[in-house]
C-alpha cells in the first residue's frame, strides 16, 4: 500500500502562499511523495488549524510551518519527517 499524504496550504493566494506551493511541491515531487495538494483560502478554514498568520503548510492533519516560507533544505526536512 502506497502512503499517500495530504498536503494543505493555507493561504490568500499571496505571492508568499504560491511560492510555498510551489516550494512544496517540488520538495514532494524530490522525494518521490505520493500526495494530495489541497489549497485553502477559507479564512475559517485557517482558524480550524489554529493558524493566525499565512502561509501555512499542513501535512495530514499538522501544521508544520506558519508565517514563513522555509529554505529548500527546511521543506526538505519537514515534508521526509512526516
């Protein structure tokens, strides 16, 4: 069975939220990650994760960076970690 991850971006479509989507989706592809990439502009939504500043980037379920954009190697770390 294949694990398949999803992966949110909680944003306003900011130049800073598509850059995480970007940044994130090369880094999953990278490792060869099998995901779901859901955006989420619903400021709602934001608040269901705790998230009081964007972007953010959850992976299942876990916010695991809020209000930055992280290096190459930090996405890196964070998306093998989970």
């Amino acid at each position: 069975m294949i694990d398949m991850h999803k992966i949110q971006i909680l944003g306003t479509g900011c130049a800073k939220c598509d850059s995480l989507t970007k940044a994130t989706v090369a880094v999953a592809d990278e490792l060869g990650m099998q995901y779901e990439l859901e955006k989420v502009t619903d400021l709602m939504r934001f608040v269901d994760f705790g998230v009081m500043v964007t972007p953010a980037l959850v992976v299942d379920g876990k916010v695991v960076v809020a209000g930055k954009v992280p290096s190459h190697e930090q996405l890196r770390e964070m998306l093998a970690a989970n």
